[in-house]
C-alpha cells in the first residue's frame, strides 16, 4: 500500500517552497486511484523514502481523460505528483510523453535544488505508465548496476538524468536522484559516472555536498524522534506493529518493536532498510541502528 503523506509542519519550516507548490501540497488533486485504469506506474520504494503510483484513463479521442496518483514522500513529491497528473489530463500519450521534470518543476514555479528528485520520480512514472499502457516491460539496460546502494538507484538512472538536466557535480546528482545523500559511499562511483559521461579526466568528487553541520546532542534527540513519528511509525502502525526510542548514544540509536514487529521474522530487514536509512535520511548518513529487547 502506498501512502499519501501530508507533514505539513515539517514541511513548512524546512525548505522555502512557492505559493503554487504549497497549494498543491496543502490541498492535492487527484489523489487516488483510477477505476480500471489504461496505464499504471510504480516508481521507488517505501524503504527509500520515496514512492509514487500514477494510474490514467483515456478518453475515445486517445487522449488522457483521467489521472491519479498515490504516493509517499515530502511536500515536493505530493505536489509534483498532482502537478503531473494535471499537466497530462486533455494530452495525448505522444504529448505527455514529451512531459519532463524540468516542466513539472516550471509548472510549480520551480522547487528548492535538494527537492528536484521529487520531478524526477513524476516523470518516471509517467513513463513508466505509458510503457505500461502499451503493454512493454523496462526500458533494456533500465536496472543496470545499483550504484547506491542506500536509495537504489543505478548506473542507468543516473545516466539518463544527468544527460537529461546537464548536471556536472555529484551534488547535483544527488538532488535530482538521492544517490549519495545518506552514507556517500557511493561518491566516487557517482563522479565516474559524471566523468564518463562528460569526458572529463578531472576528479568530480570534490563538487560532492559539503558534510551536514555537527548536530547537538539535543537537536539530534529532536530530528530522531520527529523523523521515527513522521518516516517510521505510520508504516509500522499499517502493519500492527510500532517502535520506541529507547537511548541515542553518539551515532548508535537503540529501538525497540512493537507489537508485530517484536517477533516478526524480518524485524532485521525492517531496522536496516527502513529505520536505519530513515535516519540516515534525515539526521545524518553515520547513524547506526540497534535492537533493545526488552
């Protein structure tokens, strides 16, 4: 199940949005589902952070008569994905297929550089909702290598939206696709991506983001706990289960489950790839996970 996420207090305070963005994020059109849609579109994942879920109707003129969209992420993605279910409505599949991220964030009158990835995911599901439509799997070579490993995204992914946006810098990398924004590993490989593409034989790791400020023992309670309610709970919750802050230790946050969660044989994956990548999301790329049992 994929859920429409409205933190608005969050939101409001983190990043300095336009009129129309926060219009489209305090009030989203077409939230739903299209009953026996033509195309559908699934991009990202729950784990990531960040999912998206367009369904679109066509009319007996071939043209888009109705689209809706679930998803699950921050302002930006909300509003990008109403935006893009807007945009395409009255358009041919051949016109919306000409729809890029770039138009959604004009459409929204632009979106704060950390949040461009939000356009990126709308306009992959668009294209992954025509090709749907048409009864065609994958772009060939669309997997690729996963370069990082903490949002998913591969070689491929990054090479069609730096091409696409003329980025130059792992920074910028990471604000259109989140490759690189958690634990950096993958900095390197990010700028031989950029290198290759650009031939360029100078070292593009040094445009990487600069390291988040030291947080305080107290701002990093803050963010810790404010993004367990806001990333962490809801999922959890879905499904019987919940989570406690037990303790924060430096970087190490102890948690304990909740109800199905505490003997749910895959408590492990639901700390490493959901919790553990929250915070690393949100609070800073070094923080580790542990169980308390308790």
């Amino acid at each position: 199940m994929i859920y429409a996420c409205l933190y608005k207090e969050e939101e409001k305070f983190m990043w300095e949005y336009t009129e129309k963005t926060k219009e489209y994020f305090n009030n989203p059109v077409n939230v739903g589902e299209v009953e026996n849609p033509d195309g559908i579109g699934e991009v990202g994942s729950l784990a990531c952070g960040d999912a998206l879920r367009l369904t679109f109707k066509l009319d007996d003129q071939g043209r888009i008569a109705e689209a809706k969209f679930q998803t699950f992420g921050c302002a930006s993605a909300i509003a990008s994905s109403a935006a893009l279910t807007e945009m395409i409505k009255g358009k041919t599949l051949e016109e919306a297929a000409r729809i890029s991220n770039q138009d959604i964030a004009a459409f929204l009158g632009g979106l704060p550089a950390e949040k461009m990835h939000c356009s990126v995911m709308g306009e992959e599901a668009l294209r992954a909702a025509i090709r749907n439509y048409h009864g065609l799997e994958p772009l060939p070579g669309e997997d690729g290598e996963v370069i990082c490993q903490c949002f998913g995204v591969t070689d491929k992914e990054i090479e069609r939206v730096v091409r696409n946006n003329s980025l130059r810098s792992v920074g910028e990398v990471t604000n259109y696709t989140k490759a690189g924004g958690a634990c950096g590993r993958c900095v390197d490989k990010i700028s031989a991506v950029l290198a290759r593409i650009w031939n360029s034989q100078q070292p593009v790791s040094s445009l990487a983001p600069s390291p988040p400020p030291r947080l305080t023992t107290i701002k990093k309670l803050k963010l810790v706990e404010e993004t367990l309610e806001r990333e962490v709970r809801p999922l959890l919750q879905a499904d019987g289960g919940d989570i406690e802050l037990i303790d924060i230790n430096g970087d190490v946050v102890q948690v304990a489950l909740r109800g199905n969660c505490y003997a749910c044989q895959a408590s492990q994956t639901t700390l490493g790839q959901l919790v553990q990548k929250k915070l690393r999301e949100f609070v800073a790329p070094t923080i580790t996970v542990e169980e308390v049992k308790s």
